[in-house]
C-alpha cells in the first residue's frame, strides 16, 4: 500500500469515526490528491481550528480560488461547522478530511470530475 493509500484510510476513518460521515471514497481520493505535497508535510497536512489565520487560507485558497465560491460570511459559517463536526478539541484535524467537508457541504463534488 502507498504511502498516499495509507493516508486516505486514515482520511476515512476520521470521517468515519470522528465526523459521522460515510466518506465517497472516489471524491476522498480525488480531494487527498488535490491537496497536493502537503498531506506528506505534518505542519501543511492539518489546519488548526484555532489559528485564524489558517482558516483564512483555507476560505482564501480552497474554497474562494478552487471551489469558485464568492466571499461571504456563509464560507466562515461554513468552515466553523466543520470545525465543530470534526471536533474542537481534535488536534490534528486533517486538511484532506476538511476540504471533503467544505465540498460535500457545498455540493462542489463535481470539481473533482
């Protein structure tokens, strides 16, 4: 099993276990492949719920510049919902499994096609 492979498994079983979400592991595999070199980097493969910082990233990046969305406080409301899904008080709240979220929440599955 790839080092990729292993990663996605884990992916699902946050979203399984953590987020009460049945992944579409296809559309899971596509997100993980999406975020690129980053899900190999520790720092870069989680985003803190906590750092504003890196959740303007994660509105700026994925969801205004990959998802097409436009900038409204929906895409704040959004991100903390995940947040709350995922768990506040989970540290490691993997990049992959929050950009499925965001996706899925916004029904943008179709970007990955």
């Amino acid at each position: 099993m790839s080092k990729r492979d292993e990663l996605i498994t884990k992916y699902a079983a946050d979203l399984k276990d953590k987020c009460g979400v049945t992944p579409d592991m296809d559309l899971l595999r596509k997100v993980t492949i999406g975020c690129g070199p980053a899900i190999y980097n520790k720092d870069a493969s989680t985003v803190s719920g906590t750092d504003e910082s890196e959740l303007a990233t994660v509105k700026n990046n994925f969801l205004i510049k990959k998802l097409g969305l436009a900038d409204s406080a929906d895409l704040d409301k959004a991100i903390d919902g995940v947040m709350d899904q995922y768990g506040r008080s989970n540290k490691s709240k993997y990049r992959a499994v929050v950009y499925y979220l965001l996706a899925v929440h916004f029904g943008k599955e179709a970007i990955y096609n």
